[in-house]
C-alpha cells in the first residue's frame, strides 16, 4: 500500500506531466480515490465542480491551471 509521500509525490510528478496545479491533481486523485485510470477520466473532462472546489480549498490563489489552461476562482 502506498504511503501519504509516495501518494503525494505520485500526484505531484502526474500533475506535472498534464500541466496541471498540483491542487488540482490532489482533487481529482481524492474525487478518483486514487484510482489512475479514473483520475485520467476525470482530468479529460476539465471542469468538474467538485475537483474545482475541492482545489481551491487547498489554496489561497486565485488561479490554477488544468492542463495549461487557467481556472479562476471567481468561476467556481
């Protein structure tokens, strides 16, 4: 079973790769309760409203990115 860093640094490395904010990918990864395949799903739909609040909850800024495209808080 992995740890919370192993998890972590997954998610970290993945959100990297699709140019995601790593607050972000942590949302999806909890919405997707860490399944990968449905993470992949879910972040090739770019806007879900549960990943999206669940990501700024994480953060005090007021723009993240979904795969290179920005997300304002005031949309959410």
């Amino acid at each position: 079973m992995a740890t919370q860093q192993s998890k972590a640094h997954r998610v970290g490395e993945w959100a990297s790769l699709r140019r995601t904010s790593p607050e972000i990918a942590e949302a999806i990864f909890e919405v997707a309760e860490y399944d990968e395949k449905l993470a992949e799903q879910i972040w090739e739909q770019q806007g879900s409203d549960e990943v999206l609040a669940r990501a700024f909850s994480k953060t005090t800024e007021d723009e993240l990115t979904w795969d290179n495209k920005v997300v304002e808080r005031k949309n959410v």
